[in-house]
C-alpha cells in the first residue's frame, strides 16, 4: 500500500511539474510586419508578377513582361522600363493580413534558410521569394520551386505562401 502511495504522488508532481513547466514556456509574439513582397518568376513563361502587401492593407500588383534575356531583382527596386509592366493596385482585409503575419511568425519565416530552391528533381516550376520587412529587420527566402519540396523549409514556405496568397485574393 505504501509503494502503491509512493507511485500515486510521484506521478501527481510529475504532472504538476509538467503544467508548470508548459506555463513558463513563452509563446513567440507576433512579427512586426511592414511589408511583404512577394515575387514569382515565371520560368519559361517570359511574366513575372511582383506583389507588395503593406500594414495598412494596400496591395500593389506589378505585372512585369521583361526582356527574355533579363532578370530583374524586383526586391531591391530593378523594374524594367515603365512600358514592360503594368500597375494595379488594390486593398487585402485585416482578417487575410493578420492570418498572413501569425504564418509568419508561426514558422519562424525570419530564420528560414534564404535559398530552398529544389534540389533539381522538380522540373517547369517557376522561381519565388518573399520578402518580409518588420520593424526588426528584413529577410527573403525562396528560390527555384520554392515551398514544392518536402524539407521542413519547403513545408514552411510553402504555408507562409498559402496565406500570402490567400490576401492577395
């Protein structure tokens, strides 16, 4: 009976023990998001698109058709010359931006890897980055097939693209 006692009480601490210790573990705070580029590089299709999301929930789609021997790097601002693209420009809802930055920040999107392009048995993919500005820094990930691999990265990705684009629509 006493042995029976002994067990009783070291597993009511040891469940104790275990709810305290998950109280004291902290939850990540949102990220402090600004602005989230996104860019998609068409491949073989000679059509980019480059979206750029700010907190105040405005939209500004470029639809870029670049000189086929070209790339651009649209995140540092390199467009091709006004008469190759076309601007529009719309507003996400509050719903599809803060579901956007609890992905961000449920990922951990500031420590993924820059470059998860596939490892080359993806073939006819396009190429995408996005790129999160928040109050603490900036960081792009992405590459060639980006988010279509099974790497943890990819998986990612491959969510934080999902809520993009679900406040791109």
């Amino acid at each position: 009976m006493e042995k029976l006692k002994r067990i009783v009480v070291a597993v009511l601490l040891m469940t104790l023990s275990m709810c305290v210790f998950a109280g004291c573990a902290k939850k990540s705070e949102p990220y402090d998001v600004k602005k989230v580029t996104y860019v998609i590089y068409g491949g073989d299709i000679n059509h980019d698109e480059v979206f750029v999301i700010t907190s105040d929930y405005k939209v500004t789609q470029y639809s870029v058709d670049p000189e086929a021997d070209r790339r651009y790097d649209y995140m540092k601002g390199d467009f091709p010359s006004e008469d190759r693209y076309t601007v529009k420009e719309y507003e996400t809802d509050e719903l599809s931006w803060t579901s956007m930055v609890n992905a961000l920040t449920r990922v951990r999107f500031m420590d993924l890897k820059e470059d998860i392009s596939s490892d080359g048995s993806i073939c006819d993919a396009c190429t995408y980055y996005i790129m999160v500005e928040t109050s603490d820094g900036v960081h792009t990930s992405g590459g060639y097939a980006a988010g279509m691999g099974e790497t943890v990265e990819d998986k990612n990705f491959a969510e934080v693209q999902q809520y993009v684009r679900n406040a791109l629509n």
